[in-house]
C-alpha cells in the first residue's frame, strides 16, 4: 500500500511498504518515490534497518512509527 509520511524538512513523501519474511522475520519492504528501498525490522520497541539500507535517523523512525500506527493498528482505541 501507499503512505504519505511527513519529512523532517516539512514536505510530504510517497512511499510503498508492503511486508514479506526473511527467514523467520517478519519484515517490511519500503520503496520511496526517489527510488531508495530499504528492509525494516522491529526488535523490541526498536526499528531497524539492514546494514546497506541508508534511511537516516528520522525517516526510520517515522515509517516505523506509521507501520506500528497504521499498519499494525497500535495506539487505535477499541470500540
């Protein structure tokens, strides 16, 4: 599916996460409009990343934040 996120610069960016295994993880393929990809994992409450993805701190951060908020539905009340 697609996302918009918001950039630390204050503009807005398209990105596609969809989610795959690798081995025993679950993980989440993100591809952004420039065409970088990077493979984001959770460990814990951490995301990250695989070593020769270079997403920079805060875009980490922030597609991990919409995955656990959107995708996985966290921090949703129930009705």
């Amino acid at each position: 599916m697609k996302y918009r996120i918001k950039l630390a610069d204050g503009t807005t960016q398209l990105i596609q996460i969809t989610t795959d295994f690798y081995k025993s993880w679950k993980v989440w393929k993100v591809q952004l409009a420039d065409g970088k990809a990077a493979m984001l994992f959770k460990s814990g409450n951490a995301w990250l990343q695989r070593n020769e993805d270079i997403l920079d701190n805060y875009l980490l951060t922030t597609i991990g934040k919409c995955i656990d908020e959107v995708i996985l539905g966290k921090n949703r009340l129930a009705l």
